[in-house]
C-alpha cells in the first residue's frame, strides 16, 4: 500500500465513519457536508501533486496515478470490474504516440522544383516515415462539392483554407488520397495547425493509420506554381460547374516521427448487486490529463486539478458511500479512464472490448471537472434528451431542491466528454454537474485555468461538487433499483 494511500486512510479513520451513512432525507447537514469536501480535498490533492507529473499515459505519473487508484479501490472494498481474472484491476488500453520530427515538400513544376521553407509549411504522419514522390495532384477548392473518389484516390489532394473543416478532410481521406495539402492564408493560419499537430498526439494502436496531413501558406504556394497559376485556381474554384482541376504539377513529401507503442490501463472496480442478471449502473471518470504543457518555464506541469482530479475524488467518494450503504440490486461498476484528452481513447477502448455488455448498463453517469461551482447552483445536464434517464434525473434533482441549468450550454458538451463513446453505442451516458450550469459559472475556468499549469489545488471551489455528489449518491440508489426503475430492465435484457 502506498505512503499516499496510508496517509488517506488514517486521515479517513480518524474522521469517523459515520459521514459515509446513508444521505438523510432534507437539507444535508453542514458536518457532513464538510466532511465529505476534506475527504475529495485529500485524494485531489495527491493526484494534483507536482510527484504525479500532470498523469500524462505513458509516463511514471500516469503509471502512478493507476496505482494509487487501484489501492483507494481496494481500501474502500470495491472488486475488480475486468472480469479478466489474468489482468485485475487494470483493463488494457493500447496506444501509439507520435512526435513529428522534420519534414521536405518539394513541388515540381515544368519551370523546375520548388522546395517549400520549413517555416511556411507542416506535415504530419502517425508513421515513423512516409515518403511519395512524383505523385500527381489535384485540386478540389474548399471541398465542399461532390467529389468522385476515383479522382482522389492515389494523388495529393489540394484543399483552399475553407476545406480545413475535419469532416471535410474526413470524407477526402475515405477515398484513400496521397495526401491531404491545405493551403491557409498566413502563418497564424498555419501555427494554429501546428499547435495541433507539431506535438506527440495520441491514437489508440488499433486505429493507426499512414494519413499524411500537409499545410502550406498561400503565399509560399502561389510562389512554388508558375506566376499567377494560384489565382487562377481560386478563381476557377468560385466558378458554378467547378468540381476539381488536376494540376501540371506532382509533389514530393518526407515526413519523419518519433513513433512508440505502449499500453496505457483503465482501472476498473465494482460492488456486485443482490439481484444478479438485473443490470449495471456505471460511474466514470478519465484519470489522465496533460503532463508537461509549458516546457521551459517555472512551472511547466499542467497538474489538472479541476480536469480531472475533482472528478475522480467524486468517484471515489461515491464508491464509499455506497459501499457502506445497504446493498443495491444492480451491480454498479466504476471505471476510470484513461487518455479522454487525447481524444476520448479510454472510453472508446472500454467501448471495444467492454469489461461487460454493453447492452447491460441501465445507466451511465460521468465525472468531469466537477470542482467549479459553489454550493447551490443548478446542475448542468449533459445528454438531455438523448435516454431514457431524463425523467429520474429531473425527479430527484427536483427531490433534493435543485434545478437543471441552460440547457443550450450543457448541450454544447456533448461529444466532448467520455460518455459520448458510450452514448454512441446506444449506452444511456450522461453528465449531470453543477460545472455545467451555464457559460457564468463555467466560463471563468475555461478562461483562465482549463488545460493551463495554474489547475492547481489552490483556490478549489467543491461546494457544487458535494452538491453533485449528494444528487448522484441518490439518482444511483434509485436506478439501481429494479423497482423504482423499473423501465430499466427492458434494456438490460436486450
């Protein structure tokens, strides 16, 4: 057991127990309120800390943060949820990491070639290298027109700045181009699209792929093709019977990265129900964030104080609660993802290899961010509308003297958090937080502390997270009841 956890643990002891009762109908009273804040305070703190190095996967502070959420589990009696007797606690979450090294795009032309200045240009690849050489290209405008895949297929394709749109670039690459060339306005234009790419991204292995995105300014384009061939294009592009132009040009393009594999883990625990067969409850939380975000500078860790160590605290403090609590009937699993920032990957792991069917969760709540809001706003609900829990969770919001926030806000997180993976799948997933109230209580941290070194502990505000905790420990008691929620059963045995 760790020194972390130990430290947890007398501290806990030495709090009393009687805090993890069941929540007594009415107002909750302030001790233990306050005990429940010191409890959460306690785990954030550690996982905030400067030794968990920003829980980036793949590195000591994220192979760290899984351990010590393997030991709260275990401390507060959860089982293992793999329902993988040969990898306990731990569900496998393969990913490739990819930095970009350097890149050459050399366009040729009947006047000779043109290689494009490093600093006007990117290329990016998840492949250690890529090499084509004399590919012939064309050019398709801003893409928005039908395209016939035959003509793509093969070349490098050349997008003006408007077809930078990923759904664009998406329905392009399905026809298995070269390339994908966009050509921007200027160099803020193109920094923007280095920020994005010129840094290790993460992909779950399963996925990888040889797509090879470039980005060139206007400007160094237009000087690479014959005197005023650009304009010509963009001209022809506005034209009505427009669809695309091959050019009298082909393009070189080496792209080399720093590529590695790893295994990343979820962590999964559960408390089995009495009624076996009934369904499953899931609670979850993504356990990673960013690692070193701000090389160079005195503090350079990004320690994802609020994002998302707040979430995980809630999480754990639930699975005591209800640990303590009289036993429920359905089984109610607690998962703990990992690389939500680099795209949602755990969620989507679990999602493809599910520690149990997928057709047997009644109801999945998630976790995220959850330490903004000060005690007694409303709560955020993300994924109204989309399950059947929309009518259990207003009950019981209604029940402990709550009501829900803006509704336009909340939507406009939808896909941007781990129960979208689940959501797709046709699982009930939803975020219910007092963080989401609206753009007033939300806005503040987004602007000032969201993905930067300063989400530290400092300044943390837990009353809406208690708040959140309170609702959940009550909306879990009741869906995980057969009969308070009776509708539930129908899906689970689908």
């Amino acid at each position: 057991m760790s020194v972390w956890v130990r430290l947890f643990l007398t501290v806990f002891v030495c709090a009393g127990l009687s805090a993890c009762a069941t929540v007594p109908s009415g107002p909750d009273p302030q001790a233990e309120r306050d005990a429940i804040a010191a409890r959460m305070m306690r785990d954030i703190e550690v996982l905030s800390s400067e030794e968990f190095g920003g829980r980036r996967p793949g590195t000591p502070g994220g192979e760290q943060t899984v351990s010590y959420l393997i030991e709260r589990m275990q401390a507060v009696g959860l089982q293992s949820g793999t329902n993988d007797p040969g990898s306990a606690w731990r569900a496998p979450v393969e990913l490739l990491s990819s930095v970009p090294l350097d890149h050459e795009i050399t366009v040729r032309t009947n006047r000779g070639n043109s290689v494009l200045p490093i600093e006007s240009s990117l290329a990016f690849s998840l492949s250690s290298r890529v090499l084509i050489d004399g590919v012939e290209v064309v050019f398709v405008g801003n893409g928005l027109r039908s395209l016939p895949h035959s003509e793509l297929t093969g070349r490098i394709v050349i997008l003006a700045d408007a077809g930078n749109d990923p759904l664009v670039a998406e329905s392009i690459f399905a026809a298995n181009p070269a390339a994908i060339l966009s050509v921007v306005p200027g160099r803020v234009a193109l920094e923007r699209q280095r920020s994005r790419f010129a840094r290790e991204r993460l992909i779950l292995a399963s996925e990888a792929s040889d797509r090879l995105s470039a980005f060139v300014t206007s400007e160094a384009f237009a000087a690479a093709l014959p005197a005023g061939e650009w304009d010509r294009l963009i001209a022809r592009a506005d034209e009505r019977d427009f669809q695309f132009e091959v050019l009298a040009a082909t393009i070189a393009i080496d792209v080399h990265s720093i590529r590695r594999k790893f295994t990343s883990s979820n962590v999964i625990g559960m408390i089995p129900g009495s009624l076996p067969g009934s369904g499953t409850v899931l609670l979850m939380a993504h356990w990673d964030h960013l690692g070193e975000c701000a090389a160079g500078t005195p503090d350079p860790i990004c320690n994802g104080a609020v994002d998302n160590a707040s979430g995980l605290a809630l999480m754990l403090e639930l699975a005591q609660r209800l640990k303590a609590g009289p036993p429920l009937e359905r089984d109610i699993y607690f998962l703990a993802t990992s690389a939500e920032e680099a795209g949602l990957l755990g969620a989507k792991a679990f999602v493809k290899e599910p520690a149990i069917p997928l057709d047997s969760i009644v109801a999945s709540f998630n976790f995220d961010s959850v330490a903004v809001a000060r005690a007694g706003e409303a709560f955020g609900f993300v994924g109204e509308g989309r399950t059947p829990l929309d009518s259990v969770i207003q009950e019981v919001v209604r029940e402990r003297g709550g009501q829900l926030g803006n509704r336009e806000f909340a939507a406009t997180f939808l896909q941007r958090h781990d129960g979208w993976a689940l959501l797709e799948k046709g699982v009930p997933s939803v975020l219910v937080s007092t963080a989401f109230s609206s753009e007033i209580v939300l806005g503040p941290y987004l602007a000032s502390r969201y993905h930067r070194p300063g989400d530290e502990i400092t300044g943390i505000e837990l009353g809406g997270a208690v708040d959140d905790l309170l609702l959940h420990e009550a909306l879990v008691k009741r869906v995980a009841n057969t009969l308070s929620y009776p509708a539930a059963d129908t899906q689970a045995s689908q």
